[in-house]
C-alpha cells in the first residue's frame, strides 16, 4: 500500500506530514479515487454490520416476548409518514458516501441520540 505510514512506498516527507497530522487525506493507493471508493465500502460494510446485528437481536428479542411472530417483519409494510422518515435516513446515509466519494470523509461525532436509542 503505496503511501502508507511505514511502507515501503511512503517517502520521507509523507510519513513527516502523517505524523505530524499535516496530511489532508489518508492515502493508501495512487490514484486517489481508489482510496474514496475503498472509504465508501468501509463505511457501508459497517453500516451493514450494526445493521444486520441489531436486526437481528431485534427480531430474537421480539419473537421470544410473543410480540410479533416469525415472518411478521417482511410482511410489513410502513405507515406514509414512517416510510418518510426511512427516506431521510436512507438519504442522509448516500450524502456521507457521496462525501467520501468527493474525498470529503472526517471523523463524526456519535449522534446526539445515541445515548436514548442504545439504552
């Protein structure tokens, strides 16, 4: 990985500007495209996999108080304004891969709801 703190390909200068937090944009590859396509499949594999872990605790959890049965979630289908609000997460999540898409990717506070959500 050309550029890379310690590789083999980093230049002096490079490893300087890292480690002295100079450097706009971490780079692992030449073409910098490369390095945003590789920032947006990170952050949707990780998005995917909180999703699918909480999905799935969520329908363990549901099933076992009796509270929907097995299969009720994909027969579901969301109330007008809930299906809005799906589209404002959803939409919201595409910015943030089209920022790391613009090389425009930083690090993000949690949200402010995080404590009242994983509670």
């Amino acid at each position: 990985m050309a550029g890379q703190q310690g590789s083999p390909g980093a230049s002096h200068a490079q490893v300087e500007m890292r480690l002295a937090g100079t450097d706009p944009e971490q780079t692992f590859f030449k073409d910098p495209a490369l390095d945003r396509a590789v920032a947006m499949i990170m952050a949707l594999a990780a998005e995917l996999a909180v999703t699918e872990d909480r999905l799935r605790s969520l329908e363990v959890l549901l099933e076992k108080s009796g509270t929907i049965s097995a299969g009720a979630l994909d027969a579901y289908s969301p109330e007008p304004a809930e299906a809005a609000a799906l589209a404002v997460e959803r939409n919201a999540m595409a910015q943030q891969l089209m920022e790391a898409a613009k090389g425009n990717q930083v690090s993000r506070s949690a949200r402010a709801d995080n404590e009242e959500r994983f509670a």
